[in-house]
C-alpha cells in the first residue's frame, strides 16, 4: 500500500476498466486510487475467460471447417485476391438469400456491459416529533418495524418505522440518555445513560425485563450498575447474550444479558470510551476512543489482539465491523472515515465531504439492491452517503435544519436520523411508487408530503 495521503484525496473512482487491442480479447484492470491496495471482498478482480487463455492456434483449430481446413476466423482477416473475390462473389450473388450468417466465435463476441448501480435516492417522508431535548440516538430495529429514540429528556421513545405512530415512551433513567441498541430480537432494547445506569427493557411491555437468576426468576431486572461516569456507547453480541457498554471512565463492560451481571471489565482507552460493536459471529469486540486508538478484543479472554492508530492520531467518534467482518469502520474527527483493514493494521479507504470535528456523530454500513455504501451524518444538519469501492459521494439528504444531525440509521429503504432540533426524520429510497407511499399514509390526494398527524398527549403535532 503507497502512502496515505494519497488515499485520504478522495480522488477518481477506486477502479477503470478498458480493453486492450489484442485478440484473445483479456481483460485487464488497473488501480487509480492512488496506491490504497487491492482488496479482495471490496474490489474484486475478474479472471480471464477460458477461451481468452487458449494460445491462437488452440483457437483456430476449434473453429477449423471440416471441409477446407480453414479457419473461419482467420478468414475474415486474411487478405483475399481479386480473382477469388470475384469468383466467391458471383457464387454468393446467386445463393445470398438462402445462406445465414455464420455464427460469431467466443472470443470475438463482445462483453454484454454491466448493469449500472442502483444508486440510493432517499426522499424525506416523516418528521417525529416529541422529544423535548436534543436526540442522542436513533436506531431501527432488525426486523425494520420498529424506531426507538434516545434524548437528553431522560426518555427513550418508540415508534412505528412504517406509519411513524408513537407506540411507547420507557421512563425510568435520572438524566439524559446518550445510547439506545437493540437486540436480535427486536423485542429486547438497552439504554445507556448519564445516571452511569443501562436499563434493559422489553419492547412488549414497555417494562423492564425480567430477570433469569434462579434466586429471583421473574422479577423486573434492576439497572446494570458498575460504571463509575456517563455510558456513551452501547451494542448487543449477534446472539443478543451479551451486551457492550463503553463509558466516559475510559472502561469497556461486557454484561451477561439473561443473568443481569457483569461478565468482565476492559480498562480499554484514556478517554473517554466513544463507540463500540461486535462483529458478525460475536467473537471480536471494537472500541475507539477520543485518544485516538481503536482497539480490537477477544470477547471470550478479553485479550486485546489489535491496537489501531492513525499517523495524524485524529479522535474517534464511533465504529462498527464491516459486514462481512473483515474491516472496521472509524469516524474520526477531523472530517474523515476511515475503513481500516484491523489484521494488517492500515487504512484501506477515506471517505470525505460531511462535517465532523466536535460532535460524536454515528453511521452505518447499509445496502440498496445488494450495492453497499456508507452513511454518515454532518455537523451541518444532513447526511452523505458513498460508494464503499470508488469513495465517491452516492447523495447529500438534507435533514435538520436546525443544529447537528447526529445520528443516521438505515433499514433496506428506510432512514432515519436524530437531530439536535429534538426531531427524528424518517426517509424513503424513491422507487417511483407513489401508490405505496399513500397507502403508508404519508402523502395525500395531491401526492404532496404530510408531516405525520400524531395525536399522543406527550407528543407534539406539527402542522402540514
């Protein structure tokens, strides 16, 4: 890999393609990211046909006339006398209606081109309103039915990710609730708060879970308690048995979720401990830190395998795994994101143009028709997407209009972004299906965009 600066440029897309002028009609692929290496999930190179392998006499043979022993090929290109054109001519003049073209060989048919990318076009639908703080947080759910909120109001909403109908408010934290994480079940939801408590909570019954000790089977769990300072950060093991937090006491907990109880203690970072994930099997644990370290753990030892950190030490904000979990994803703040290939310990790809140098802004990984991109939000009230492999800026959604947008979530076509005007905005990827949307009830007869009419006594309505 060639030096970093270069990949921190954004420059042209990660790869270009042309053909060459020779006959077996190969392929070659050349990288003008300016030196960030090749990749073998994130930019994966093509082989050759078997046809375009075969040495020129391999191929005439197989397309050798059983009667001349010439091959068809060859033919078209050798030069021909004037006396056998002549002659093939006027024998051609007679039979030229009842003779089909010969079929084209292999190699010389051309590549059917690709399909282009489906490129995300998320529109905005729904503006929620009834948190009367800033929204710290939003996460949909795995199943994509559910939103739920968290604001410095001390209360975590959920809501309809579908209609936007306010279904539950979960009270119960003594401060501001900087994190929300949902299980793998959908029905299960964690929050962490500046009362230095996580609550874990059922979604059914807007109650806390319900506790699987045998001592004390069946009763309300009581807050997970350990950390010394503010939780900031929070994610559930894929199997949901296990819950992250991480802490502004610079601590990484990992808690038993079925028992309630503290499972093993990180001394991670020396500052505050910004964001944490899992990967994909649950077997590594990722956390970053405003001292600039990313840090990968063994969830079973608690054994940190990987220290990663940038030449310019920038702090980080939050990270998640990639999802095929080969690669973190770090957002620094210094207005970069950087994808970090965490078993070589180097930087694979930057991802510039959003707004990110005082606030723990989040984002994801997410996928429209099978072509991934990432989201981030902005300081400035929106959210960019790009192109994982090229790094080019897919789309610029406007958001809040008002102060920091500072979460983005995406679900499939659904998006949803928490703001510091105490809003969550809910979008749509645009498929040109009008019908759709207004069954949703979002849009009236005109096919003009309503702001949700939401009648709960706790939550403001906002007029057309």
């Amino acid at each position: 890999m060639s030096s970093m600066d270069d990949d921190t440029r954004g420059g042209s897309p990660n790869t270009k393609r042309r053909r060459t002028d020779s006959d077996d009609g190969s392929r070659t692929r050349r990288d003008s990211d300016g030196g960030e290496g090749r990749r073998a999930d994130v930019d994966d190179t093509r082989d050759a046909s078997p046809a375009a392998r075969r040495s020129p006499s391999d191929r005439k043979s197989r397309y050798r006339s059983r009667s001349g022993g010439s091959s068809r090929s060859s033919s078209r290109r050798r030069p021909r006398s004037y006396s056998d054109s002549r002659s093939q001519s006027q024998s051609s003049d007679r039979t030229r209606t009842d003779v089909s073209p010969s079929p084209v060989p292999h190699t010389q048919r051309q590549a059917t081109p690709p399909k282009p990318s489906l490129k995300p076009d998320y529109r905005p639908r729904l503006a929620l309103h009834g948190h009367t703080k800033p929204v710290s947080q939003v996460r949909i759910s795995p199943d994509g039915r559910f939103i739920a909120s968290s604001s410095a109001d001390a209360t975590i909403k959920i809501w309809d990710a579908a209609t936007g109908q306010h279904m539950d408010t979960l009270v119960g934290h003594m401060a501001g609730v900087s994190c929300v994480a949902w299980g793998p079940d959908s029905n299960t939801l964690a929050s962490g708060s500046d009362d230095k408590a996580i609550r874990l909570w059922d979604r059914v019954t807007g109650r806390p879970k319900t506790t699987a000790r045998r001592t004390v089977h069946g009763q309300e769990m009581a807050p997970l308690r350990g950390h010394h300072n503010y939780i900031h950060c929070l994610a559930f093991s894929p199997k949901g048995n296990i819950l992250a937090s991480g802490s502004y006491d610079e601590a990484v907990f990992l808690w038993d979720v079925r028992a309630g109880r503290l499972m093993r203690s990180l001394p991670a970072h020396s500052d505050p401990v910004s964001g944490i994930d899992f990967c994909r099997d649950g077997t590594l644990v990722a956390s970053c830190s405003t001292d600039g370290l990313i840090r990968i753990w063994d969830t079973s030892t608690g054994q940190c395998l990987r220290t990663l950190v940038h030449e310019d030490n920038p702090a980080v904000a939050n990270v998640c795994f990639s999802p095929n979990g080969r690669y973190v994803l770090a957002f620094n703040l210094d207005n970069c994101i950087r994808l970090w290939d965490y078993v070589s310990g180097s930087v694979k790809k930057t991802y510039q143009g959003h707004r990110n140098e005082k606030f723990a802004v989040g984002g994801c990984f997410a996928t429209i028709d099978g072509q991934p991109f990432i989201a981030a939000a902005s300081e400035d009230g929106g959210v960019v997407l790009w192109d994982v492999v090229s790094k080019d800026v897919l789309q610029r959604v406007e958001g809040h209009k008002e102060g920091v947008c500072f979460w983005v979530d995406v679900h499939g076509d659904t998006m949803v972004t928490a703001g510091q005007d105490c809003t969550i905005r809910v979008y749509r990827h645009w498929r040109g299906d009008a019908n759709k949307e207004a069954r949703n009830g979002v849009m009236n007869g005109d096919g003009k965009q309503l702001e949700l009419p939401i009648r709960q006594e706790d939550v403001k309505m906002e007029e057309a």
